[in-house]
C-alpha cells in the first residue's frame, strides 16, 4: 500500500497506520495458515501410517491428528476474518497483535497438547482458552466498532 505524498501530516499518518496493520494481519494470516497446514501434513502422515483412506480405521494417533487439524480449521478462519475486518476499520495494531498473536499460540499449544494425549491436557486447555479469547476480543471489538458508528 502507497499513500499519496501530498496529504496533510496528519491524514499521511492515518494512511501509513493503515498499511502497518495491513502488514500485522498479513503477518498472522500467514503464521495461521502454515500452522494449519503443518497439521495437515501431519494429519495426512497419520493416514498414511496407518493406511486408512477415509474415517480413523480406529486408529488413535490419526484422530488425534485428524481433530488437530479440524480443530484448527474450525477456529482460524473465522477469527481471520474478524481480524481482517478489525484491521479494515483501522483497530490499533496493539489488538490485532493481541488477538492475532493469541490465535497463533493457541493453537500451537492446543495440537501440542492433543498430540500429547487423546484426554485433557494443560495445552489443550491452555489452546482453547487463547483461541477462544481471541475469538471472543475480536467479536467484541468489532460489535463496538460498529455500534459506535
């Protein structure tokens, strides 16, 4: 993003706030989608171990990756899509770090913990936690900006 040179201080300021926090959600787009296909690999690996073309085959290591993967593919795009809308109305770079950075590690912690056992786990609660509270930031960060004009 380019912002034209012949604006006032304080409109170049707005423009150039803008293109940071273009590049903040561009940062943990990107961060969340390896994360996501990391665990389709893994995911997939697990398929292939186990020889299994379709379900689990009741093997459990492969519905642990399988609902890592799931798991993540249910929640990031959603808060993506509420951090790319909180970075159009021009939120503050500091909550789109703090909702985009809590996604990420929550759910780094949250297929650390489900590779770690098929039953609670401190990562798997510690991921959920994050995941939800940055779902939760986001929605409600977002309904203020659009209730207040």
């Amino acid at each position: 993003m380019s912002c034209p040179t012949q604006l006032d201080p304080q409109a170049l300021r707005a423009c150039l706030d803008a293109a940071a926090n273009i590049q903040v959600f561009a940062l943990y787009a990107a961060l969340n989608g390896l994360i996501v296909l990391g665990l389709a690999v893994l995911a997939v690996r697990a398929r292939r171990r186990a020889k299994v073309g379709l379900g689990d085959g009741g093997d459990a290591a492969l519905l642990q990756a399988q609902r890592a993967h799931g798991n993540a593919a249910e929640y990031v795009p959603l808060v993506l899509v509420l951090l790319l809308a909180l970075t159009l109305v021009q939120a503050p770079a500091a909550l789109l770090h703090g909702i985009g950075g809590g996604l990420a590690f929550g759910r780094v912690l949250h297929a650390i913990g489900l590779y770690q056992s098929s039953g609670a786990s401190v990562g798997r609660m510690l991921g959920i936690l994050l995941t939800w509270a940055a779902l939760l930031v986001a929605a409600a960060a977002l309904l203020g900006y659009a209730l207040a004009g």
